[in-house]
C-alpha cells in the first residue's frame, strides 16, 4: 500500500482573499467548547502538568492532563473551582475504572476524558468507553486511543467514543515501530488521512509533528485537533528535569511507555531524549497561531478548515 508522511508533501497556494493575516480566525469547535487552536500538548509527564494544563485553560488553549502519579480527584476539583474546562486521561485498569466512579460520586463530571492506551483498537477501551458513559452519561466528551486504522475508528465511534486519536509509533520518543514492527510511523499522514475518511467524528493527530507546518498539513487531511509532544516539551514551564550538558540547558523528554515513566522495564516502548531548553511554551504557541493564520491565508481563506479544500502535490524525491 503507498503511503507519505509530513515531509512528503506540500500544499498548494490558492489566492489571497484577506488584507491581513490577523483576520484569519484558527479557532476549533471540539464538543461543546471553542478553542483558540487546533493544537494540544501531548498527555505526557515531560509535557504538561496541573500548573501547566491551568494556565492553558485560562488562556482558551485545549489541553489533557496526563494520568501518571497525579491525584485525578483533586485536580479537577480545582479546575471546577476555578471554572475552567476539566480535561484528564485514563486507562483501562481496575484503579482506572474506581476514578471514574469516584468523580462521579463526587459529582465532578470532566468536560473531556481521554482514554489513553497503546493499542487503541481493543476492548478494554470499548468497556472503558461504556463505564464512563454509564457513570457520566452524554455530559462528558470522549476521546479514545490511540489507532491507525480506518476499521478502528468505526469500531471506537460505534463503541460510543466522540472523537478518535491517530497514531501509533509516529512520536519522537517512540520505539514501537523498532519493537514490534507495527503503526504508523513513517507514514502518520496517510493514516490521518484515511482514517479521517472513515470517521463521522473528530479525528486528533497524534506524534509526528517536527515543523509548525506540519499542523496545516494534518488539518488538510482531516484532523481537527493535532496532539504534540516534543515541539511543546523543554520550556520554562514544561515539567522534565533540567540538565546541563557542555555548558547548555536541556529538559528531559522521555516517552510514557518509557522504562523512566514505567518505573519498570516491562513492554518498554518509549525512550528518554534532552531537548535544548527554549523560552515560553506561550512564545510558541503564539509563533504557531501565526504560522497557522498564514497557512490560512495560502489556501485562500479566511478560517482553519479554509485548509481542507486545497490540493496538494506529494514531492519526488520523498520517502514515497
Ligand atoms: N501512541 C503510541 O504510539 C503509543 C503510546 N504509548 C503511551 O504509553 C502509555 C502506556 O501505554 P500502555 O502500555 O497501553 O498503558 P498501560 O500500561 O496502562 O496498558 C493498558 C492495558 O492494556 C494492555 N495492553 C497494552 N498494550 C497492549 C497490547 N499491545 N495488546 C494487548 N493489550 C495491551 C496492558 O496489559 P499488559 O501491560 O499486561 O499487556 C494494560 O492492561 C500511554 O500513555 C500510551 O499512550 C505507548 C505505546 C505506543
Ligand atoms: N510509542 C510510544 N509513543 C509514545 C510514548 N509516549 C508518548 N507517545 C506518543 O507520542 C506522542 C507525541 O509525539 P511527538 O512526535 O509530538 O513527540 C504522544 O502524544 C503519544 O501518542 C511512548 O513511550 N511510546
């Protein structure tokens, strides 16, 4: 089967229509709440934390806490208190299954839960799906992953899920492509894109993304929301270790199937990596707001999905 990824393709300019780029509106509609981007950090412990995922919220950025060592209770009950959207993740274990009830015992109904498992296209995650929506009914917005299939996404929308994560060993930290021989790395675009086709729901990008371009590109194949982890790891605010190396200061970026993250070598797909330490990760979002709003502008429109209707060439001298 032929396939490209985000290197492999451009996208094709289409006129002008706007004076400026700042009338070009990136804002995405995912489940009842608007958001400035199309963009989320990656539910990992080197990416965000509670402090992190706040601040993204008061600011109108999505955003999903990861589920590693953190009380889930507590945050969103500071969340609630505060009024901002209540977004986590959780597997499919037994202990996974009691925080579910125990939110809804407290009467505290997150806005977006994201069930975050290797391979998505299980039944753990169609019984995890039904738990949450006999516990929180419609109230709360799904998220199921992560798959690489179109026959996945019409299982997990069939089993209940809102929306679907695309990716599979594409993430920069990722060794699940070495390991086992299996996903989507190398080829994470096309799987976007088929996988888009099949879906009636949103579709969440997930790994992969190395240039802000590659956001535009994801959008063009059908992604409504774009997960990233090593572009928006190691920032002042990011939570991996600091280390100095040869006089310069990097963070710790380690994938969450990562021996570091596992806390036990046990089915290790992830590995650890340094990234050299930028500004604000806000710097960064705003730097790719602009970079979108252009990318708007290219295909000829005046609004994200504007993207949608371009066309694209695949380059020669590609992996294709
Ligand atoms: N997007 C990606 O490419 C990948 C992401 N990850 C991330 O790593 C973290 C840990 O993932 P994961 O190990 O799934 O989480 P868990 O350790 O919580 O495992 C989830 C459950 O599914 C079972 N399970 C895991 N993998 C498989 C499989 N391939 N086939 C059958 N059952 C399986 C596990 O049992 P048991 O452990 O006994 O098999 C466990 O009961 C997550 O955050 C995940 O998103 C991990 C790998 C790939
Ligand atoms: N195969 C693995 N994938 C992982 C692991 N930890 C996280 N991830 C996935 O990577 C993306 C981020 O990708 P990036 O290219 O933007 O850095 C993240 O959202 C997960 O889906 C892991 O240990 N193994």
């Amino acid at each position: 089967m032929k396939a490209f990824d985000y290197e492999d393709i451009q996208l094709i300019p289409e006129m002008c229509i706007v004076k400026s780029r700042g009338e070009c509106d990136t804002s995405i509609k995912l489940g009842k709440h608007t958001f400035k981007m199309p963009v989320v950090p990656a539910n990992m412990a080197t990416v965000v934390n509670e402090e992190l995922c706040e601040r993204l919220a008061e600011r109108n950025y999505f955003y999903v806490m990861h589920r590693f060592n953190i009380d889930v209770i507590n945050f969103v009950k500071k969340m609630k208190a505060k009024s901002l959207i209540t977004s986590i993740s959780v597997g499919v274990k037994t202990g996974d299954y009691e925080i579910v009830k125990d939110l809804k015992a407290q009467n505290l109904i997150p806005d977006y839960i994201t069930i975050d498992i290797a391979h998505g296209h299980s039944l753990a995650v169609r019984d995890m799906i039904q738990h949450i929506r006999q516990q929180m009914g419609d109230q709360t917005f799904i998220i199921a992953g992560n798959v690489g299939t179109p026959s996945a996404v019409r299982d997990l929308e069939y089993w209940g899920a809102d929306a679907t994560k695309v990716g599979i060993g594409p993430g920069k930290v990722c060794i699940t492509k070495l390991k086992t021989g299996f996903g989507t790395g190398g080829w994470q675009l096309s799987a976007v894109k088929w996988c888009s086709k099949a879906a009636t729901k949103p579709i969440i990008a997930d790994g992969g993304i190395r240039v802000n371009g590659d956001v535009a590109k994801s959008i063009r194949f059908g992604a409504t929301i774009v997960m990233i982890g090593s572009l928006f790891a190691a920032h002042a605010e990011s939570p991996g270790n600091t280390v100095e190396i040869d006089g310069e200061l990097y963070k710790e970026f380690f994938g969450s199937a990562s021996e570091f993250n596992k806390g036990e070598k046990r089915y290790v797909e992830g590995r650890k990596d340094v990234i050299k330490i930028r500004g604000s990760i806000f710097e960064t979002l705003t730097e790719m707001e602009q970079d979108l709003q252009s990318s708007i502008s290219y295909a000829g429109g005046n609004k994200l999905l504007d993207i949608r209707k371009v066309d694209y060439v695949i380059l020669k001298d590609s992996n294709f």
